[in-house]
C-alpha cells in the first residue's frame, strides 16, 4: 500500500481569529509539524524592543532591524505545556504574547526585510512538507502552492473577547476597550500594508468561527483536510 503524500496546510486569518488554537490541533492529530509564523513575527518584535529598536512613540528603527534580522534565530521546542517560542536559543513564549509586544508587532511585520528574512525561514521550514503554518501571508506569500489552505475570519468583538480571556489567562489581563482597539488597529496594518498584505488566497477555503465551537472548528478543519489529502492521494473520500 502507497504511503500517503505529506502536505503543507496553510491557515490565514486575522489576529486572534483562533487560527493558531485550530492549527496546533490539527498538526498533534496528524503527526504533523506546527509552525506559528505569528511568534516569529512577535519573536523579532520582542527583540526590536529589547535592543532599543522602537522609540517611546512606537517608531521602528527598520534600518537597524534590518540589519540584524538575517541572524535572529527563531525555533521552536515541544514542552510539557505545549509548543514554546524560542529565541535564539532563549524560551520567550510567555512575553511574546503581551499587549505591548501585541501593540508593536504590526508595525515591525510590515517591514520588508523583516518579512523577507521571515519567509526564507518559514519556506526552509515546510522544505519536507508535513507541516501545518498559520498566519498572514502563509498561502498567499510563504507556500502560494500549498495543498489546503483555509482563511479564518470572525468579528472584531469575538475576536477581541478571545484575547482579552488569552490575556487573562496568561497572566498579563489588560482592559476589553484596549484589546478590541489593538486587534482594529492590527486589521488595519495588516490589510493595508504594502509587504504581503492580508488578504484571503483565490484557492482558499474561508471559515468565519464567529459562532463556532472549538469542538465544531476542529471537525471542521479535519474533515476539510481528509477531503484534500484524499484527493491529492487519489481516494474516494
């Protein structure tokens, strides 16, 4: 019996969409690799602030960014509490998922060396398929031939309540009023930004979870891929 042929799933959406919930899911059921482009991009940002890269104002110092980035080295690590961001060699996921990190982030992803030195990375990634990447870009730009690709949307309020419970969560909880600006404030970066904007890919398949379970997502999302993989492999579904 042939071995069925690995693929790349790309999942775009907007921010806090529950992309990354849905896509880190359906990686762990299929024994495949997950890559969160969103953490490489907040990695990068963690580092522009760290290093003095972004002004009081929010203003990027893109030429400095730009001339480190290529060296910045982003990976990931499978832990007892799940899937952590690591940057070069430091564990960072936790104060990569602060509104502050969150308020600067659009700004340094749409930097266009940053972005090419991201998508070099996220390309050598998916270089053996296998892997299931979500974010911006990911079908339009990073893997414009990936075999599944899903456009996740949901409104601005949804959205911003499953942040604001994220942020709760994690440790780092800040006003509902705050987090709905920022994630308005990131769909308008992310839409209108001259480097990979967001956008939905033509061969996407588009899900607006606005009113989805969790449980009603990830079927979803399986059954979409089962149908796929079966049509790449030749099988009746």
């Amino acid at each position: 019996m042939t071995e069925n042929k690995k693929i790349i799933v790309a999942i775009d959406g907007y921010s806090s969409s529950g992309k990354s919930t849905m896509a880190k899911k359906l990686a762990k059921d299929l024994g495949y690799r997950y890559i969160d482009s969103g953490a490489m991009y907040r990695a990068v940002t963690l580092y522009a602030m760290e290093n003095g890269m972004i002004a009081p104002d929010g203003t990027v110092d893109a030429e400095a960014l730009g001339a480190v980035v290529g060296n910045i080295r982003i990976d990931f690590a499978v832990t007892p509490e799940g899937q952590h961001t690591l940057l070069d060699g430091r564990d960072v996921e936790h104060l990569i998922r602060s509104l502050e990190v969150s308020n600067h982030v659009s700004p340094v992803a749409a930097i266009h060396t940053v972005r090419q030195a991201l998508t070099a990375q996220q390309q050598r990634f998916g270089a053996e398929k296998g892997i299931v990447m979500d974010g911006r870009d990911i079908g339009t730009t990073v893997f414009p031939n990936a075999e599944m690709k899903v456009f996740v949307t949901a409104s601005a309020e949804k959205r911003a309540h499953r942040r604001y419970l994220e942020l709760q969560q994690n440790g780092t909880p800040s006003p509902y009023e705050d987090v709905l600006k920022n994630v308005i404030e990131r769909d308008r970066i992310d839409e209108t930004r001259a480097e990979s904007p967001l956008r939905k890919a033509p061969d996407a398949v588009e899900l607006d979870n606005s009113d989805m379970s969790l449980p009603e997502q990830e079927k979803w999302l399986m059954e979409l891929f089962n149908k796929t993989e079966a049509a790449i492999n030749g099988r009746d579904c």
